[in-house]
C-alpha cells in the first residue's frame, strides 16, 4: 500500500464514523421528539375530556334557577382561557407549560368553587346526571396525572440523548432543544380540605 493513501483512509474512516454518529443521533433524537408530541397529545385529550365534561356540568348546574350565577360564570370563564391555550410540543418552552399549568389549574379552582357550592343543593346533590359528571369529573382528574407523568417520561430520554456529551454538539447543530417538565401545579403541595359527600341525605 502506498504511504499517501494511509491519511485518505484514515480520513474517510472518520468521515464514515462522523456521518454514522451524526446519522444515528438525528434518527434517534426525531424518534424520542415524536414520542414526546406523542404523550403531550395525550395530555391534551385529557384535558379536552375535562373541559368536556365541565360544560356539561355547568349546564346541569345552570338548571337551578337559583344558583350563583358569579360562581358559575368564574368557571365559564376559567375553561375559555383552558380552551384557547395551544401549545406546540415540538417547540415547548418552560414558560408556555408554566403558563398552561397556571391556566389549567385556574380551572380546577373554579371548579372545586363550585363543587362546594353545590353542597347548598340538595336538588342539585340528588341529580343523577350530576352525579355521574362529577364521578367522570374524577377520573378523569385520574386521567390527567397519568398522561402528565408519562409525558414527562417520555421528556427524560429525549432530554438524556440531547444533553449528553458529545451528542450536545450535535444536539446544537440540528437545533435540538431540551423540554421542559410539568411541575405540580400552584398549591398542589396542600392536601385538600373540602369533603365531597354527595351521597349524604339531608
């Protein structure tokens, strides 16, 4: 073999080696992005599900002439804000999940208001279709903490392949961004002190 093709070969063999790398940590990071739009998808369908079944709660609520209409309209109110908040998660940045953390739980607020309220029923504690709401109300409640904790499983890897030296070079290159996690949101650390017995005769 002649001298001079021995630097050609070791530069094509690094070459090939470089271009695998590059090939394989691209591939690999599109898969784990997709899994995490993925699970954000779900978190989203969790929440529609939510807001779903809120307007139906507040249209069986609004049947009793009597209600508070300020109460009722703070969570009509709270869920148009829910609504309106789309979020790319290909482009997700900590303050957006921040701001749609603070939003969604505005929501559960205004909700758990008028979850209270509704104990000065009795007519509205007896519905049977409000009973039934406020039973999927809960699981989906359920629903949502578990696509949240997936979506921030899904969040690990991802960040893990971008982050680690030296796929963080070429993590710069391609424009691959670390994502935020969900947080709990604002109070959530207070256990709860409201009793829901809707079962209770008065």
């Amino acid at each position: 073999m002649k001298k001079w093709l021995i630097p050609i070969i070791i530069l094509a063999v690094i070459a090939i080696a470089g271009y695998n790398w590059a090939v394989n940590f691209n591939n690999t990071a599109v898969k784990l992005n997709e899994n995490v739009s993925e699970s954000w998808g779900n978190v989203q369908t969790a929440y529609q599900r939510r807001n779903d079944l809120i307007g139906n709660l507040v249209k069986t609520v609004q049947g009793a002439a009597d209600f508070e209409k300020e109460t009722l309209t703070s969570v009509i109110e709270a869920r148009a804000k829910a609504t309106s908040m789309n979020i790319d998660p290909t482009n997700i940045t900590p303050e957006q999940l921040a701001q749609f953390n603070q939003v969604q739980g505005g929501l559960s607020g205004a909700l758990k208001s008028l979850l209270v309220t509704v104990e000065r029923y009795p007519d509205l504690k007896a519905n049977q279709n409000f009973l039934k709401l406020q039973d999927e109300l809960a699981s989906t409640e359920n629903q949502i903490l578990t696509a949240r904790t997936r979506f921030n499983e899904a969040i690990k890897p991802y960040n893990n392949h971008i982050k680690i030296f030296p796929n963080s070079i070429l993590a710069g290159i391609f424009n691959f961004d670390d994502k935020p996690y969900f947080d709990a949101e604002a109070g959530a650390e207070k256990a709860p002190d409201v009793e829901f017995d809707f079962g209770k005769k008065e």
